[in-house]
C-alpha cells in the first residue's frame, strides 16, 4: 500500500484522538474510584472479612469511635492495627485511628493505664475500654463493652472462705480472674456484713465454694438478688456440708436443683490420666461431649473437674433448664470415700452420666423492669476453674463462654477463628512438570514461532 503524506496526516491524527480519549478516560476512571468503591475477599475462609457478629454489632452503632493505637515506630505491629481496623471502617466510617508512640507521651500512656506495645484504647459514647487482643474477636468484644456503657462488673462473694479470686494459692481463682481483667470486666469483693445490698450495677454475681454457713440474713439476701432477676454463678464443692450447704438451701430451693451425694468417679482418667493428663486420680471427672447450647456451641475441648458432684433439677419449676456438663456413661457417684481401688456398688452408688453442670434460664418480666432473660450457671465442682487446673485441656475457654453467656455477650461468642489453608500451593510433581515445560519451553517457542510468522508475512507484502 502506497503512502502519502495525506494518509500521514490522518494517521497523526488518529493517534493524537486516541492518545486524547485514553487519557480521558483513565482521568474519567480516577474520578469514579473517589465516589464509589468495591471490594471482594476472595480468601478461602473469607478472612479479610468480619463474621455476622461482629456487622450486627457496627449496626447498632451511633456516632464517632475513636481508636487510639500505643505502638512504637514497628512498622509491621502498625500495619497490622491498620488492616485490623480496615475491616471495620468498611462497615462504620466513622471509626477513626490514630496512632501515638507511647515513648513520646508518657503521661497520657500513664493516665490510660497503657502497659504493652500495641494496646488499642477505644472512646465511643463518653465510655472508653482498651483492647491487648489483637484480632476480631478482642476488637468486637472491647467495642460492645464499650456501646453498651462501659465494664460488666462481677462481684465475687466473700467472708465465707471462698476461693479468693484475688489469690495465689492453686486453690484459688487469681489466674482465672486475670483472664477476666484482661477481656474487660471489673471485679470486686462483696462481703454482706460490709455492705449489706448487691450493688444494682452487678452483671454477675459468684459464689465460689464456701466453707462455712452464711447467715440467715445473708442468705437471704442472694435469695433476693436471684429472684429480682440477678445473673448467678454457683460453684459448689461436693466434699461440703450436703445437708444445709453452707446456709445455701433456700437458694438452691428458689433455683429448683438439688446436689446430689458423692463424688464422681471417672475410670477413663484412672487408666489413662497419668498418660493424657499426669495424674491417675479417679476423682478427676473428664466430660467430651456436650449438650446443644450457647456456652458449648462448637466447643469440642474436652475439660476436666477434679472432686466434682452431680446435680439434678426438679421436674417442676419456673426456671428452663439444661445439663450443661455430663461425665461419660461409665462414671458413677460413689458415696464412700474414695480411697485405693473402688467399684461401683450397686444399688449404693448412683450410675452415670453425672451432670456436673447445669444452666438455668426464665425470662425476667416486666416485674423486674430488665428486658431479656435471668441467666444461672451451677456447677458442682470450684477445682475446675481453680490456678491448679484452669490450665488443663479447655477449662480456660469453657468458663470464658461461661461468663460471656452469662453476662449477656453469647452473640460474640461465635466469632470464628481465621486460617489461612489458600497461602500454600501444593501441586503435583506431574503439575509441577506441565508447567515448567510450558513456560521454559512451549510458551518460548510459541513466541519465537509467532515473531517468525509475523516476519514472514511482511517480507511477502
């Protein structure tokens, strides 16, 4: 085809035009992108994602959420908040982060309570709350506190010689109570005597095992606090006085349970705890399996409750009940001591399965002017949670959704745990050839052969 310097011109100008509309339309491009967006999460378990617990909780939100974020110049710990928070900013914009180091401002770091790199301090609604957990969970958790007016305060029975959840002891609860600090509750001792009245700002109230009679008057009064709607924690040792519970049968009436009489013996850990878990003792009750409910909802941990009790409800009450807690069904309740080898004697002991737990609901009614239900866990054994044990296989996490349960925070409990299966590869070694020849070799020749045809063809015109 013969060239001239008119078809010259008009190819210039069809360059020039189309030179001028690409770049119109990138700057076109450029401007859509600032009012609209779009994002997907293509991971295999839609980890950049929040879980429906987490979307339902920033729908119930008014208003702007501060997040201050304490970390020093680590450029990845900061990365990580950022793409942490990024999450949420999707769904609220009004969450704002900043970061501060806390090197450069030791008063305020002193004035917060800030004592880790990384420690998130959240302001919303005139409330404020701090979160060490990085993740999902530990963000959700700390921004629900927060909307719902600040700490759940717990209060812990005292003057009884209950486990002291202030103390070192292996019997006492000082491990399990940092825990709870840790995720946000505030707690404190109650002692009747002192202070005659539950404080009406308690979400929780535990009784951990005494081992002397309360007072009528004080007895009373829990009476009172459980049938005014109060969120009740009991743990219960077996090994106490059976008869009138330390002074506590008018709640147990008023709950509709009774204790039963012995100790549960487990042949399952006699024959493999010293193995499994360093001790043979067959007092140690193991539970594997566990009935529907909120507390164990896709918990498979097993848990272990040394010299724990059983417990049964009564067929008729106003409370609902579920048996939180069962042995296996070769356990039994000896009612001997347990001392060397035993068996069972029937007719004398009772068989199992043992409930070892048990979680009680009723709504609480207008009467007690508190929307939604009363909810109360027992369980027959305080070792469980005790600095000795609250380490062993899931004891840690089945009270953690205990106490999420019961003060009213089950929705969060759910909050699933990211993985990541789709960062690795895995290809056969029959894959791994097709695709080394493909590119080393065919896709070579491929372009050599098209260059080659492209060429050819030119040279004939």
């Amino acid at each position: 085809m013969k060239v001239s310097s008119r078809t010259r011109r008009w190819m210039r100008l069809q360059n020039r035009v189309f030179l001028l509309l690409f770049i119109a339309v990138i700057v076109l491009l450029a401007w859509l992108s600032t009012r609209y967006s779009f994002q997907a999460d293509w991971t295999a378990d839609s980890r950049n994602t929040l879980s429906a617990a987490s979307t339902e909780l920033l729908r119930r939100l008014q208003g702007e959420v501060r997040i201050t974020a304490y970390v020093t110049e680590d450029k990845l710990l900061r990365k990580r908040i950022a793409e942490l928070v990024a999450r949420y900013q999707r769904y609220y914009p009004a969450l704002v982060l900043n970061f501060v180091n806390p090197d450069l401002e030791p008063q305020e770091v002193r004035e917060r309570g800030i004592t880790m790199n990384g420690e998130l301090f959240i302001e919303y609604g005139g409330f404020s709350g701090k979160v060490r957990d990085l993740t999902e969970r530990g963000l959700s958790n700390a921004l629900q506190r927060v909307a719902r007016g600040g700490e759940r305060r717990i209060a812990f029975l005292g003057g009884h010689g209950e486990r002291d959840f202030q103390g070192n002891a292996t019997y006492d609860l000082g491990n399990w109570a940092a825990q709870l600090r840790n995720r946000g509750y505030a707690l404190y001792g109650l002692n009747l005597l002192e202070t005659p009245q539950i404080p009406p700002d308690t979400a929780l109230l535990v009784i951990a095992s005494p081992r002397s009679a309360l007072l009528a008057g004080e007895a009373d009064l829990l009476r009172r606090y459980v049938e005014a709607g109060g969120n009740l924690l009991w743990l219960h040792d077996p090994a106490g006085e059976e008869a009138g519970l330390f002074g506590l049968a008018p709640l147990a009436q008023a709950l509709g349970i009774r204790f039963q009489q012995g100790i549960v013996v487990d042949p399952n850990v006699s024959q493999v705890g010293e193995l499994l878990f360093g001790s043979s003792d067959p007092r140690i009750a193991l539970v594997a399996r566990y009935d529907q409910h909120a507390v164990t909802a896709d918990f498979t941990l097993n848990t272990l409750f040394p010299i724990a009790g059983g417990i049964v409800a009564g067929k008729e009450g106003k409370w609902d009940s579920v048996a939180l807690l069962k042995t296996l069904s070769n356990t039994w309740l000896e009612t001997d001591e347990v001392v060397g080898s035993v068996t069972f004697d029937e007719g004398k002991d009772i068989s199992g399965p043992i409930t070892l737990g048990m979680a009680l609901t009723r709504p609480r009614g207008e009467d007690h002017g508190q929307a939604g239900a009363q909810r109360v866990i027992v369980v027959a054994d305080g070792d469980f949670l005790s600095n000795a044990f609250l380490g062993a296989s899931g004891n840690l996490q089945l009270s953690l959704n205990m106490l999420n349960w019961l003060s009213s925070d089950d929705e969060l409990i759910a909050v699933p745990a990211r993985t990541a299966p789709d960062t690795v590869l895995t290809l056969s070694s029959t894959a791994v050839a097709v695709i080394g020849f493909g590119f080393l070799v065919i896709l070579p020749l491929g372009l050599l052969g098209c260059g080659l045809f492209i060429w050819y063809r030119r040279r004939r015109r």
